[in-house]
C-alpha cells in the first residue's frame, strides 16, 4: 500500500496481489481495510461494487457483471509513444496529488484499483495514444473532493454504470489489453450492448510486478 515514512513523505508501495479484491460470491462487498506502518495508521480503500451476475464455466468465472455508484474520479489524460510510458508518466502525477498536492494539503489515501481508460479504432487492433489514468478517491473526500495543484488534473464525476469484467494477469501493454478486449466481446452474450470504442483497465498490483493482477471492463451503454 501506500505509506509514509517518519518525516511525512509519500512513498510508493503497492498492495501485496493478495490484497486484490476477489470475484464477488455475495450480493455486496465493502472493501475497506486497516493497515499500520510504525506509529501511523493508513487506509486502503476498494471500490465499492455490487454484483449482479458471475458467468462461469468448467468452475472458472468467464466474466462478471457489475454496477458501480456515481463517484468523484481524479483523471489525467495522457499522449505518450505508448501504453506504457502514458501510465507510468499519469500514474507519477496522481501520485503527487494523493501526497500532498491538493488543495488538502494531505495524503489522500490509496484506492484500488487504479484504472485507465483506452481507445481503439473500430475493428479493435489497434490503441490509441490518448490514455486516461484515473484514481477514485474515498469516501471522506466523494462530498467535497480536494482539487489538485496540478493544471493536467482533473476532478470527474463518473455516473452510476454497469461493467462487465474479466480477469487476467500479467504485464498490461498494447498487444495483451486488445487481446483482452478481444476474449470478453466473445465471452459476452450481447456486446453490442457495450460502449465499443472505450475500454478500462484495472490495475489492482505494481505495473512491474511479474504476475500482475489486472481486470478488463466494458461499460454498458445507457
């Protein structure tokens, strides 16, 4: 998770992937839990989301459906090269904004999953540059969200949606998220039902780490 160290700066850290939170077996899920690091105690928030349906087959979840409230998102829209460099130049400014650059003047608290949004051209092959990086603040901050020093950031409110979900693991890059959008349009019984020209990556673990713990969603249109 996130923490600080004894002179109150910001350091990343990311959850261990056991932390993530798992496919949802009951009607609602609260994820909050409490964690110490030496003398002060930080939060780790997950989302919260209320399953409405768990395909599975052969014992193992194909996808899931999802409904997720209207919330208070930090976004940052990025033009890198690629996928890669977006995020990890995205996720360096939202970083700055949950520390300490806020009109806050505090540490915000970590959310998971971070998610970016990701566009593709119409036959789904190829991503393009413009990717938003976005961190959902906690529930402290959802009435009146701290607004960020940072010009390139901004404070949107997602409206209440329904997703569609699949988990995978692994490096997130180009050629693994179109193939990730490619496995759940034939997973799903009805795509077209989605929004088909955006999609979400969820990121519940470290970008570096080897067996990373990912989701792919797809928003239902209104």
């Amino acid at each position: 998770m996130w923490r600080e160290d004894t002179r109150w700066r910001c350091r990343q850290t990311w959850p261990n992937p056991s932390s993530r939170s798992p496919p949802i077996m009951t009607a609602h899920t609260h994820g909050s839990r409490s964690l110490t690091h030496s003398s002060h105690a930080r939060r780790r928030f997950c989302i919260d989301e209320f399953s409405m349906k768990i395909l599975q087959k052969c014992g193992e979840v194909v996808y899931e459906k999802r409904h997720y409230e209207k919330a208070h998102w930090a976004c940052i829209t990025v033009h890198e090269d690629t996928y890669e460099q977006s995020i990890c130049y995205g996720f360096m400014k939202i970083m700055r904004f949950i520390c300490q650059q806020n009109t806050a003047g505090s540490y915000l608290g970590m959310t998971i999953p971070i998610v970016t949004v990701v566009r593709t051209d119409e036959q789904h092959t190829t991503l393009s540059r413009a990717v938003t990086v976005a961190y959902y603040l906690p529930t402290v901050h959802q009435n009146d969200p701290p607004q960020p020093h940072d010009p390139e950031i901004v404070i949107e409110q997602w409206p209440a949606t329904i997703v569609y979900t699949r988990a995978f693991t692994g490096a997130t890059n180009e050629l693994s998220i179109i193939h990730e959008i490619s496995s759940l349009a034939e997973a799903l019984d009805s795509p077209a039902l989605c929004v088909n020209d955006s999609f979400i990556v969820a990121g519940y673990t470290n970008p570096a780490a080897a067996n990373r713990q990912n989701e792919i969603w797809f928003l239902e249109r209104p």
